[in-house]
C-alpha cells in the first residue's frame, strides 16, 4: 500500500474548482453551493473511505472487463479518486486496467478512410492540451495477436500508467487508436466489431497513412511525444521517426531498457561477467530483437567489442535457431543475431539450442505458454550455479514459465523476473519473491522525461539512460531480498529516478528545448520534476475523518 502524503484538506474553494461536483467529501455548506445538496448521499466521507468502497464494489465485479468498465467509469467521473485508489493499490493494474476491451472506450479513432483529413479528425479531440499520446494499431495486442480497435484498451491502459505513475496530468494524454482493418477473422465476421470491417491494409499502406498521422499530430500539438504501442511490424516507423519527431516504440525500446536493468542487477547477483555470458532467446520479434540489442549495447560498455557482444546471444524462432544457412529468407530484424558458426548444424526445438549452446540465461518473448518445460529448467540449473531465467511473454497465460515452475525445476537456484506478475512462492521453507520486468518502469519516466525537457526527439542514449537509472533505483531491502527492480509502491519515486536521468541525458546531447534545469543538480531537478507532477492528493486534498479516532470501517474491504 502506497503510504498517503499527510496534506491537509484543500480549501473548499480549491475543492469547488479542482473536484468532481458528486463527491461525497463535500460538507453541506460545498453543496449548497454547488447546488449537489440532496443530489448526493447524505453522509460526509473521507477520501480512505470513498476508496475503500470504490475496493469493495470492484471486488464485486466477477470478470476482468466489468472491473474494467467500473474503473473506466470512476476515471471519467471521479479522476481524483481513481488516481488515489490506483496509487493505493498498484497491483490492481496490470490486472484490471489494462484487458481487451469490446465496449468504446475515452479515445480516439482514426480510420483508414480518414485519409488526407487525419488533422481535422484531431481536432475533434476535446482537450486543448495533449502531451504525449499512446497509438496502436491493433495488429499484436499482448500476446493476443491482432485485435483491431479492440485494442484500445491498451493505449488507455497504459496513459493510465503515464498519469498514475509519472503524473503526467490525464487532461493532457491522448489514447490513439488506428483502425486500418484486421484479420481477425472472428471480429470481421463479428456484427458487433466496432472496427471497419476490412483486411489489414499493407505495410506500404501503413506507412503512408502514418506519415500523415506524425504530421498531423505535431500539427495539432506540437512537439506530442508519440509513443507506439503493439504494432507487430514495428522497426520501420520506429527508424522512420525516431530521429524526427519525440518518439519511441514501447515494445522495442522500453521493453529493452526494463531488461536491461533486470539484467545489469541480475549479472550482480550471479557475479558472472558480460563476457562469460551466453543468451538463449526464444522469440524474436519487437520484443526479443529490442531487448537483445539494449544488452548489446551493455557489453560493450562493460569492455566486449560489439562483434563479441553479439555473439553471446543465439535466437529461436518459430522454424528454430536463427542462422544464415537456414535456407529461409529472414526478416530483417532477425539478421542482426543470424548466426553463421553453426557449421551447417540446425535445430529445430528450444531443448536442442540449449544442448547446443549451454546458455547461462534463458529468455522468452515467444507468446508460448510453458516453452520453457521442467526438462530444459533442470538443465539449465544444472549448467548453471544461478540460472538467469526471464519468462516476459504477457499475459500470464502466454508466459514461457510461472515462477512457481521456475523455482522448482531449478531447485530454487533461478534468478528470475517475468513480464506478468505471479504470486511469491513457499520453497524449502523459504517464500521465493518474482521481479516483475514490466514496461511500467521505465515508459512513464521516459515520456515525462521527454515531456518536461521538450526533446526535439527521444535518442538511444535516452533510453539507454532510463535503464540504468532503473537499474540503480533498487533500494537496499530490495537487494537484500533478491529483487531485480523496486517495489511497484516506489513506483512513482522510481519514475521520478528515470525521468531525471533522461532530462540529463537529453541536456548533454543538447535536444532539450526546456534549458532553464540545464546544471542543475539531481536534488534540484527531482524537486522540479515532483512540482510538475499530477497528484490527487494535492490536488483534492485529504479530508479525513470527520470523528477523531473512529477506526475506519474495516466491513467495507
Ligand atoms: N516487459 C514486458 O512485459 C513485455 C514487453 C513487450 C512485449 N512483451 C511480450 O512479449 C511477447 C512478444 O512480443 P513481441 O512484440 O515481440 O511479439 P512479436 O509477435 O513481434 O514476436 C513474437 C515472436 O515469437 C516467436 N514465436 C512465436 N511463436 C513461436 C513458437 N511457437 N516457437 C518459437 N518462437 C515463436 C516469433 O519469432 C515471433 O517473432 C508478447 O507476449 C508480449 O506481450 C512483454
Ligand atoms: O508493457 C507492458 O505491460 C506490456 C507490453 O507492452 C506487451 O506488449 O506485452
Ligand atoms: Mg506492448
């Protein structure tokens, strides 16, 4: 539980202006004058009150998406309130907030026949003032494969993320999904699909309209910082753009930065060296690809030459290990990894490639559920005094391994972190804690960071900067208790962290258009990046209980 900040009650003059009219905070007098006297329930609450009930009623909700429906609904009539229950009780997230939705959504949606008008269909957007937007277009939601405008429920998910974790003020986020067509055959056929019922339009077609959309975007409101989200062809718009607009690809970049950092403080653990490291990936796409990379780039700055810090990393895909003599045309983001010192050797399973490699870690961005099989866990426990294994495939039904799994088969010896959280597990009489190596760490620092520094664009260093900021967030309990990342309660303290260090970095590569933090020291700019954050206790305040020392009424939980 997130601990509250201890402000005082918000004048009801700040009340009136800052919060939702139906808030039963108010006293009688804020009503009258808000002419909501009757039109609310008569009692009086505080605000640990008010989300003790928003608790109790969401517990009531059976299935994922009436949970989801019911926080929609609380964010869009009681902001406030929302972003305190969400603060108080982070691991509602990854769990709530963020499912396929097949109900419209608070976003916006431009279509494939929007076309030569997409800055007209912006401006249809309410809110003057849009800093960063997340966009989709549907095609590789999670591991669920393509979703089309179902997707949505992503980018909304995720600048929830943004506004919980980094403050950026919800006002100012745009969830952006494009309905260029699926196919999913089921939604095509489906009369309730909420998309244009067509085929995905081509890659060629994509990247035209795309083309028009970052115009548009940076016509509307310049300077937006785009974040992509869930393309499943993402490498091209991500070169395309980065270097043009204040953008970055989620999946391939920030995925690669939260591993990175799981990786740097798992390398710590097992005090085995970058050079002594053999990387087995079973997956090899935005994910997989991006996070291999980040690590690339680690290597070398701890003293391999780039040539031999890619050769500590070998790739499975779907028709095996990726090598030159495959005889099969590779996509280009596989070719980087490509090996070519199988001496004409093949292999087909994931079982064969770590007989054949003996890898010292084990990651899975594959979307197969339970690749990672007892067989091959043992084995690598068996090569290895601490096994570093990384199931990241989201959601927890596509992941490779559970950490329950993980433990067992490895004789509690694994070094572990997952994409989706799983519960700790009682081992030996010990309760094993999972690290979770979840975006949410590091995206939110970065899009604030890129926000408040006005980064002409986001660069590699950037990210770079964000990973090993989170890298160094962990506190000493944490260490102390084997985790690879912080708490998720530290959350905003941990954005606070990346977010700095991305300001710093974009200031000494001089992308910052925002110079006026330029030799500031970190105490400086925390303090400056904390003024700028959304808080919902600042901003609403905390009324507390009425009747001093009346315990809070433990029933509604
Ligand atoms: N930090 C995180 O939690 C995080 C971040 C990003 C993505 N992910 C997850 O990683 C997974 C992959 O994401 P992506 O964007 O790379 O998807 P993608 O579709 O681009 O890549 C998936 C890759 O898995 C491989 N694959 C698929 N089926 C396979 C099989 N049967 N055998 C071997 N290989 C197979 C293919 O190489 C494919 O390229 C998803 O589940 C996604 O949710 C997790
Ligand atoms: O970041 C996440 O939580 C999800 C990730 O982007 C994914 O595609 O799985
Ligand atoms: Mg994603």
């Amino acid at each position: 539980m997130a601990s509250t900040p201890n402000y005082s009650p918000a004048s009801p003059q700040r009340n009136l202006q800052k919060s939702t009219p139906h808030d039963t905070s108010h006293s009688l007098d804020v009503r009258k004058q808000l002419r909501t006297h009757g039109l609310l329930p008569p009692s009086v609450e505080s605000h640990a009150l008010q989300a003790q009930r928003c608790l109790k009623q969401l517990a009531s909700k059976t299935s994922p998406i009436e949970k989801y429906i019911y926080l929609s609904t609380l964010r869009n009539t009681n902001t406030h309130l929302f972003y305190r229950v969400l603060l108080e009780n982070f691991n509602l997230t990854t769990k709530t907030l963020t499912p396929v939705v097949y109900t419209p959504v608070v976003g916006l949606y431009v279509s494939w026949k929007d076309r030569g008008n997409i800055v007209n269909v912006l401006r249809n957007w309410p809110k003057p003032k849009v800093e960063i937007t997340v966009v989709t277009d549907g095609s590789r939601i999670l591991g669920l494969g393509d979703l089309g405008v179902n997707g949505m429920g992503i980018p909304v998910g995720k600048l929830t993320l943004y506004t919980g974790c980094a403050g950026i003020r919800p006002e100012n986020t745009l969830p952006l999904c494009l309905d260029l067509g699926t196919n999913n055959e089921a939604f095509l056929k489906d009369p309730l699909y909420l998309g244009t019922r067509m085929k995905k339009v081509t890659d060629a077609e994509e990247k035209e309209f795309l083309d028009e959309l970052m115009v548009a975007l940076n016509t509307v409101w310049p300077g937006i910082v785009v974040q992509f989200e869930d393309f499943k062809n993402p490498f091209p718009a991500l070169e395309r753009y980065q270097h043009e607009y204040s953008c970055f690809n989620d999946d391939i970049q920030g995925t690669g930065a939260v591993i990175l950092a799981g990786i740097i403080n798992a390398l710590k653990t097992t005090g085995k060296p970058a050079k002594d490291q053999r990387a087995v990936f079973i997956g090899a796409g935005s994910a997989g690809v991006g996070v291999a990379k980040q690590i690339v780039e680690f290597f070398q700055k701890e003293g391999l030459t780039e040539d031999e810090a890619r050769q500590c990393f070998w790739f499975v895909d779907t028709k095996g290990l990726i090598t030159n003599d495959r005889g099969d045309k590779l996509a280009q983001h596989k070719v980087y990894f490509s090996r070519d010192d199988n001496d004409g050797q093949q292999f087909k399973t994931l079982e064969q490639v770590v007989d054949y490699v003996k890898p010292t870690m084990l990651l899975g961005l594959s979307t197969i559920r339970g690749v990672f099989n007892e067989s091959i866990l043992k084995k690598m426990a068996q090569m290895n005094e601490q096994p570093i294994i990384f199931p990241l495939s989201n959601p927890s039904s596509n992941a490779e391994c559970s950490f329950e799994e993980a433990v067992k088969h490895t004789g509690g010896k694994c070094v572990f972190a997952s994409g989706s959280p799983w519960p700790p597990y009682l081992y030996n009489g010990k309760v094993m804690q999972p690290s979770q190596g979840n975006n949410v760490y590091v995206f939110p620092g970065i899009g604030l960071g890129a926000i408040l520094s006005k980064a002409v664009h986001i660069s590699q260093e950037m990210i770079y900067a964000s990973a090993v900021a989170l890298s160094k967030a962990t506190n000493a309990s944490e260490i102390n208790h084997g985790k690879l990342y912080p708490d998720l309660d530290r959350i905003r303290e941990v954005s606070v962290i990346v977010c700095r260090e991305v300001i710093k970095e974009a200031q000494r590569q001089g992308l910052d258009r925002e110079t006026s933090m330029r030799g500031k020291s970190d105490e400086e700019l925390d303090a400056w990046i904390r003024s700028r954050m959304y808080d919902p206790y600042k901003e609403h305040g905390v009324v507390e209980e009425k009747v001093a020392g009346s315990p809070l009424k433990k029933s509604l939980l």
